[in-house]
C-alpha cells in the first residue's frame, strides 16, 4: 500500500497549521490527509507525482459531512505545492419515513429513522498493477490521475455516482407507512478537476475496483454480484469500452486473481456427446484440459492453477471446436 497519513486537528479551538520543511497542511477541521502517488506513466511529466486530499471515510454517515469537500494538493518532486484544486460533491441524505397514525384521529406522525449521509459523487481508490513490469506483484492505490484517460495537463479522477432510489417498506395502511429513500450506486464516472464529466458506464452496484496496464494498454476492472466487468480505456474519446466474451461460452471473472474460482458456462451437448474443455497458454501449450459431460453447463477452475498471463479455454466435440473464451490471470 502506498500510502502515508498526516493526522492534523483544531487547536484549542482554532485553526492549527503543521509544517514539516516546504509541506504545509491548514486545516479548517479535525482532518486526517493521506499522501498518494500517482505513477510515472500517468502524468505529463513522467515523474512519480505524490499529492494529497483528506482521508474520504472522515464524517460518512454523519451530519458533519454535509460541510465537506475535498481539496487536492499536488507536489513537485522536492515536496513544494505544484498545483491545486477541490472538489466538492452534493451530498445525500439517505433515510427510512415512518409515518404512523396518532390514536383517536386521522392525523398521521412522522418519523425520519436511519439517517445516513453520503457524497453524491464518491471518490474512488483503485488498486494498480502494471502487468507489464518486472515486479507485476507490486500494487499501488490510484485516485487521482493526469494521462491516463486523455493527454491533457489536467488532472482526472474517478468516482462513483450515487441516487436517492425510493422503495416502499413495510406497511400497515391503516396504522403505519413506511418508503425508504436509499443510496444507489448507477454509474462509474470519470471527473475532470474542473469538474466536467469525461465519460460515464452505468453500473447498478459497485463493488471493488482495480486499474491494470497489459501490453501497454490500460484496463479498469470493476466487480458486480455475480462477475468482474472488464474495460479497456481509450485516451482518444476518454472513454471505457467493456470487453465481451465470445457468445455462447461465457467465463467470469474475465480478470483473475490467484484466488479466484474461473467460472466457466456453456450449452449442454445436443447430441449427448462427452465433450473436451481445454485450456492453453499464450504460447498455445494446453496448460489443462477436462473432460465434459453431455449434459453438463457449468465447470470452476481455480485460478491458483496458473501462472500470471492470457489463457485460452477451447470447447470442442468430436475433434472439433464449438466454443472458446479468453481470460487473464494478473
């Protein structure tokens, strides 16, 4: 994890400055600042780039974030401020309204319970792994970077789009209501720091979120419920193009990690034959290969079983190919 904290707070009240030789923190409240970097190959001057914004946790949940914003600050290699800015998302209130009926009339109470705040728009840290180095283990977290996602000097960052989704709970008409209004999360967007949005994929829920470089290109990896979601990301147009699989044969995750369980779905043999599943390297040197029975759809290989690197997995019936996917193990 690169990563150093600078835990900074109000002084009897007032506002406390910490200094240690050129860098300079002035805080407006009790405040903890992570220090990031931003790799070589992602800025304009191709030199590492620390920088700093308030830890993104501070305050979630509570009333307190309502006054928060998030005010990024960029070094030069000797640690002296290069460059500023802040952004500032709306924040939401998430919340359950009971309303109950007050005995003897038809006057209804209500009730806001479970009250819960959160950014609009929520900063993103992404693991990297640059696939193409020689230590390809090595990961950095990533929220902030310059070229990346286009060649401009401004700086770009992710986050993840957050509504206010309103559902009914559950109900007693005559007694007691209740609608829940919740935070959804509906897209991943990719934030200019002046705050244009470059590009944005929907994406009802969010889990964990990685960035990779593989043969010079750059990838951006996000994990749903029930599989990872790969993107290839295209300087030209800032945008994300998600990267199918063959139709058909369908493998999940399409970028693994050593503990992950490779999924592997396909039809069933029309014709009740023993099928072959197969899986090579990049060299083309079948590395596995099972058998499949007629009437199965669904086979897990565990990615422990591979080396880092593209595979290959090739259905075929008869000596013949009927389907195949691709996959990669970081």
């Amino acid at each position: 994890m690169k990563k150093i904290l600078f835990s900074v707070a109000l002084l009897l009240g007032g506002m406390a400055v910490v200094s240690a030789q050129n860098l300079t923190i002035t805080p407006v409240d009790e405040t903890s600042y992570w220090v990031y970097f931003i790799p070589k190959m992602f800025t304009s001057a191709n030199q590492s780039t620390a920088y700093i914004y308030p830890d993104n946790e501070a305050g979630y949940g509570s009333a307190e974030i309502q006054s928060a914003n998030y005010p990024f600050t960029i070094f030069d290699k000797d640690f002296n401020v290069a460059h500023e800015f802040t952004y500032s998302p709306e924040i939401l209130k998430s919340y359950t309204l009971v309303e109950t009926r007050i005995p003897g009339s038809e006057e209804w109470k209500q009730e806001q319970q479970s009250v819960w705040y959160v950014p609009s728009k929520e900063l993103l840290l992404l693991n990297y792994t640059n696939g193409d180095s020689d230590s390809p283990t090595e990961e950095y977290y990533i929220g902030l970077t310059q070229t990346l996602f286009n060649d401009d000097d401004k700086y770009e960052f992710l986050v993840a789009k957050h509504e206010i989704i309103e559902t009914q709970g559950s109900n007693n008409d005559s007694i007691r209501k209740e609608t829940r209004y919740s935070v959804e999360t509906t897209a991943i967007e990719i934030v200019s720091e002046d705050g244009k949005v470059l590009s944005s994929i929907p994406l009802s829920t969010y889990g964990d979120g990685w960035i990779y470089t593989y043969n010079g290109k750059n990838y951006i990896q996000f994990e749903s419920p029930d599989k990872y979601i790969l993107y290839r990301i295209d300087k030209e147009s800032s945008s994300l193009q998600e990267i199918a699989m063959p139709a058909g044969m369908k493998m999940f995750p399409t970028l693994a990690r050593p503990s992950d369980e490779i999924t592997i779905e396909f039809e069933p043999s029309a014709d009740n034959t023993v099928r072959t599943l197969s899986v090579s390297d990049a060299s083309g040197r079948t590395v596995e290969q099972r058998t499949v029975a007629p009437d199965a759809s669904r086979i897990t290989v565990s990615a422990r079983r591979f080396h880092a690197g593209t595979y290959i997995f090739t259905l075929t019936e008869n000596g013949k190919q009927v389907d195949n996917g691709k996959i990669i193990v970081k």
